[in-house]
C-alpha cells in the first residue's frame, strides 16, 4: 500500500513539474533549438518566425520539421513572411537537416554562403525569387544526396559549374532568371539522375549546345529559351530519347528542321525566333503526346504534312515562316 502511494507521489510531482518546466516533456534536440534561435536573431526576429520562442518546443514551431524517431530537425522551409539579409552561417549546424526552403524571399541577399556544403544529408535546397547575389558556387556538388536544386529568379552571375554534374542523385536543376553567362558545360550530359529536369532559360548563356547533351536520352524536361545559344541542337532529339517536353526558343540557333528525328514521347516543342531552314519533318504526324507546337518566326517552308494533331494546332503555331502551307495555313499553289 504504502509502495502504491509512494509511486503516484512521485507521477504527481513529475507531472507538476512537466507543467512548470516544459522543456522537460521536449522532443526537439535542445543543440538544434540553440541553433535555430541563432538563425533567428540573424534574421532579425522576423514575424514569420514568432512562434520560434526559447519556451516551446521546436518541432511545434512554424517552418520546421522534425524526424519522428530522432527528433532531430530534418526541414526549414519558409515560404511566407520577410526574411532579410543573408543566408546565416549557423545553417551549418543542422546536420540532420534534408531540405532547405527559402521561396520569394526578396530581402534576402548576398552570397550563397559556404556553410550550405556542410549539409551532408542535405536532398531538396531551394533559394528562388531572392535577392541572392554572387555565382552559382562549386562547393553545391558536395552535396551528394542533393535531388533537387533550385536557384531560379535571383541574381546569380558569372558561368554555371560544370561540377554540378558530379552529384549522383540530382534529377532536377532550375537556375532559370539569373544573369548567368558563358557555355553550358559539357559535362551536363553526365547527369545519372532518371527523367532529368534542366532550366536554364532566361540568362546570357552563349556559346553552342554540347553535343554531350544528346547522351543521356531521359531528359524529361529541357528548357533553355531566350539565350544567346547557337549552332545545331539536333542532338537532344532521336527516336530513341524519352524527352517530352523542349524549350529552345529566342537563341541564335540555325538548323534544317526536315532533318530532325524527334522522339515519340515529345509532349511540347517550341522552337520560335530562329533560323530554322527546311520543312516540317512527316514523323510529327506520329507524336501521339503532342500538346503544344510553337515553330513561329522561322524560314520554314513546303507543304504541312498530313496526320497525327498538326491540323489541330492554330495557324499562330506557325505562323511568320517563308512558304508553309495547307491546312492550317492556306493553300498551296
């Protein structure tokens, strides 16, 4: 009796105790806390990190997540609200941490700061619609676990790091609305990542398209309109790609269409303000997946071929070519 009595003394005093000390009842890492505390004055106590307070436990704070088992922090995403000024170093110090979210955050500037490479563990890092400044950094291809990258819509200079194509498990790379310059590297055929999404579109890049890009044949997404780009970009095409969608419009990109084998699995092609010679090649007619057709502007001519969703694009699909002709376009003579 008196073991039984002495035993809900003790759950009683416990459970005061929780109440009056909650850090007690915690599952966030208390060195994760500190550090999140730390970025947070870094920030300058912006309001969309509010609920970051000394008192709470951090995998209840807005913007974090945390592992269910280990408790340590895995994400920080902020989406919404103003942060300003630059990446603090202190995200080093969240080692368990897999994605990193900084979207349409336009007081954030500088540099993107070296302590981003110690994320080991680090899978999805997004930092678009920013103010960021500075190069596209070569450190970026230490993280090995990286899938996803995304520096779109900043203010990003100076060429793109070929180094970018040793990271072995990255399928997606958007560094789309920046200032970039230079080639693409040739090393970008190299990617090992499975349906790969490469957008490049919107910079100063220059130069001819690699010919190494027409290795790898499961580029699912390929954007690289309104660039400086020239030559022939036939490489990225053949029937046996499994590209579905390709941007290359507004280059200085010179080539005879009639010649192009386009892959079965081409969704979307635009290919407008060029210099492109010759015909619309027959096996168009046999792209089953074709939604969208955009060959404006060009110095295409003949007779459209007949078949497959040609007809059912609107004469603005072609529209500003030398001599096509018949339907959708008028007659031939």
């Amino acid at each position: 009796m008196e073991n039984k009595l002495m035993t809900t003394v003790i759950l009683t005093l416990l459970f005061f105790t929780t109440l009056l000390h909650p850090a007690l009842s915690e599952l966030c890492n208390q060195n994760d806390k500190t550090v999140l505390l730390q970025i947070k004055k870094a920030f300058n106590d912006p309001y969309v990190l509010t609920s970051w307070h000394e008192d709470t436990d951090c995998c209840e704070w807005y913007c974090v997540e945390c592992d269910t088992k280990t408790h340590r922090i895995t994400s920080l995403s902020v989406i919404a609200g103003s942060l300003s000024g630059p990446i603090p170093p202190q995200v080093e110090d969240l080692p368990y941490l897999e994605n990193l979210d900084l979207h349409k955050q336009v007081n954030l500037t500088g540099p993107i700061p070296p302590a981003i490479a110690k994320l080991k563990r680090l899978k999805s890092l997004r930092l678009d619609w920013t103010s960021l400044s500075g190069s596209v950094p070569g450190f970026l291809s230490q993280l090995t676990s990286l899938t996803s990258l995304d520096l779109s819509f900043n203010k990003l200079a100076g060429p793109i790091p070929a180094s970018l194509s040793k990271l072995p498990k990255l399928n997606y790379l958007r560094l789309d609305r920046n200032k970039l310059t230079g080639p693409i590297p040739d090393s970008f055929g190299e990617f090992k990542g499975e349906r790969f999404y490469l957008v490049l579109s919107h910079n100063q890049l220059s130069s001819k398209i690699p010919a190494s890009l027409g290795i790898k044949k499961d580029f699912a997404n390929i954007d690289l309109s309104r660039n400086k780009l020239e030559g022939d970009p036939k490489a990225l095409f053949g029937s046996d790609k499994k590209v579905e969608f390709v941007d290359l419009s507004r280059n200085l990109l010179e080539f005879d269409m009639s010649k192009v084998d386009f892959p079965k699995s081409l969704a979307w092609l635009d290919v407008n303000h060029y210099k492109i010679t010759g015909s619309l090649p027959v096996g168009l007619t046999a792209l089953n997946d074709l939604q969208f057709l955009n060959v404006t502007y060009n110095r295409l001519c003949g007779k459209f071929p007949v078949g497959g969703k040609l007809q059912r694009f609107e004469g603005t699909s072609y529209f500003h070519n030398l001599c096509l002709c018949g339907a959708p376009l008028q007659r031939c003579k």
